[in-house]
C-alpha cells in the first residue's frame, strides 16, 4: 500500500448546471444547484483513498461550519487530517464550477484559507511528508508551502507529485527542480512549455523542454483520448482513455492523480499499468456530476 501525502486545497463546491455557458453581460436560468466538498487537493486526497492509498493532508481551512464539514468528509474516507490547521482569520475556500449540457465546465475559485498554508505549519507536519511514498501538491494553495514540502520530501527521497493546475503564469524553478512526476492537462502543458500541443509529436517536443527543466517524468491527461507519459531518455506513450459517455468532467484529472499515485511503484516500472488504473477510475467520474461524490472506489470495477 502507498503511503501518500497531500498537500493541496480543500474548497466547498458549488456547482451550476446550465444549457450553456452566459455569455458576459447574459443573465440564464439554471437547472441544478447543489454544493459539495472539492479542492483539488482534496480531490486528489479522496481519489488516492478510495483505491488503496493510506493518505495524510496538509493544509488548511477556516474556522467555520463547511471547514468542519469538509474535514469531516476527508475523515470519512479514513484520510489522516491532524495536518489540517483550523484558521481563524481566513474562511474556508471556495469554488464555483459551471458545468453545462455538454459536460464542459468552467471554475472560479476563492482561495481563502489555502493560500494561508505557512512554511511552519508545514515543518511542524514533516513527517507526514517524511514518511510517505509521494507527496502530491497543486497550485491551489500559496507556492511557499508546496516549495518547503517538496524540498523536505527531496532530503527524504519521497517522489514529488506536482499538477500545476490552475494553469501557472510562472512556476518557480525551485518548485519545478524538485519535481519528480509533473502531471498537467493539455491547457496547462501549453503554458508551462509555450508550445502550442495538437498532436504526439508536440507532446514528444514540450516533454524534452520539461525534462530540460530537470523533471523526471512528464505525465500528460488527454480528456478524452486518455494520457502521455515519458520518462526521461527511457521511455515514452500514449495509454488510451476508455470509452464512455461523460456529462461532467469535474476532478476527472483529480481522479487520474489521486488513482495513479495510489497504484505507481517507487521504480516505476509499473507506469503504464498504473496510468491505465487512472484512466479507468477517472473515466468513472465522468460520467458523474459533481466533484468528491463521483470519484470511485476501487471495489467499484476491475481491469
Ligand atoms: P482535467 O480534468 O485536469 O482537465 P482531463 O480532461 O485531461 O483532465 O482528464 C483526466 C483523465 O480523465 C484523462 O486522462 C482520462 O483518463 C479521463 N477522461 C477525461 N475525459 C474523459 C472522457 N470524455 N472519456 C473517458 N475518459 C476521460
């Protein structure tokens, strides 16, 4: 079993279901309001759980009723939240996700008590890093903390995990020296490798740039058409997405992470079996609404 540490996000979601996207300036009508617990790092937190990780979580919430109510949900799915700091000057953070009848979204978050993750906060949970097998961060959360975690994972030879999502304007090469797996989507491959990607062979060039960069691994989610690997000068592919109908892509890449990580041996040797593991759970949750409410279990399929 993988021992995984998260340190990431944890937001109250609440998603909108239209026909279509408004247009600026549009008032429409919704079909469906309902609220759930999200986050990308929560995300990436629960899917881990729910196929086989033992997961600790460091970060933060605010000192209020949904941060009590999120923390309650992690607990739920036997994740060690004593990593989680109840703030009193920040409320918890938040997300507001868009989803429309073509199962495309569109996200705006409030950062709050994410972005108040302190460097101390993060040394006084060392171990829960030290002891892990992979420590995974997003950039949901203040870029300090997710720098101090991998550099305290880095001394400990656990394998950083970073999905740079949202899209970064600028990643801090400290962050990026110390990552071992880098796993972004198409859109975020573009910004951080400035290379526009329509087909393998721009993926083959942004993976060069990205081990230039001195990471590892490039792990590319390719919706629909599944993900990209390659691990520097051994080996690289594609392993395909499987077939299904999807009506909501929300946390379908939080999934692919959390499932991933969960199943990934620290050689590596297993990556492709472990890709197509987050292929399968991720397509999953696409055919469900919502965010930590689709992420499936592994006793829910084989492969
Ligand atoms: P993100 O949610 O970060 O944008 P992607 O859209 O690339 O990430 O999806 C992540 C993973 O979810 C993909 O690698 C794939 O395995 C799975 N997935 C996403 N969309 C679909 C789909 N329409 N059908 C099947 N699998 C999908």
């Amino acid at each position: 079993m993988n021992n995984i540490a998260v340190v990431g996000s944890i937001n109250l979601d609440t998603t909108i279901r239209t026909e279509n996207f408004p247009k600026p300036g549009e008032t429409i009508h919704s079909k469906e309001v309902f609220t759930n617990g999200g986050g990308k790092g929560a995300n990436q937190a629960i899917a881990a759980a729910r196929n086989g990780g033992r997961v600790s979580f460091i970060g933060a919430v605010g000192n209020d009723e949904g941060g009590k109510a999120l923390v309650d949900l992690l607990e739920q799915d036997g994740i060690n939240t004593s990593g989680i700091d109840h703030l009193d000057n920040a409320r918890t953070g938040s997300a507001y996700v868009t989803v429309d009848d073509n199962g495309e979204n569109s996200i705006v978050i409030y950062g709050g008590a994410n972005q108040e993750v302190t460097n101390e906060h993060i040394l006084d949970n060392h171990q829960l890093i030290s002891t892990s097998d992979y420590v995974i961060a997003q950039l949901e959360t203040n870029l300090s903390s997710i720098e101090k975690s991998f550099e305290i994972a880095q001394k400990e030879s656990v394998l950083t995990i970073l999905n740079p999502a949202p899209a970064p304007e600028f990643l801090p090469e400290q962050i990026v020296q110390a990552t071992d797996i880098l796993v972004p989507n198409e859109i975020e491959l573009e910004t951080i490798s400035g290379i526009k990607i329509a087909d393998e062979e721009d993926l083959l060039a942004a993976a060069e740039k990205i081990h230039e960069l001195g990471v590892r691994v490039l792990i590319v989610t390719l919706g629909n058409k599944g993900s990209f690997y390659s691990i520097s000068g051994e080996k690289t592919g594609v392993v395909p997405a499987f077939k299904v109908n999807a009506v909501d892509t929300t946390a379908a890449g939080d999934t692919f992470i959390g499932a991933f990580a969960s199943k990934l041996s620290h050689d590596l040797k297993n990556i492709e079996e472990a890709i197509k593991y987050g292929n399968k759970a991720a397509s999953l949750t696409v055919q469900r609404y919502g965010a930590q409410p689709a992420i499936p279990y592994d006793s829910e399929f084989t492969i």
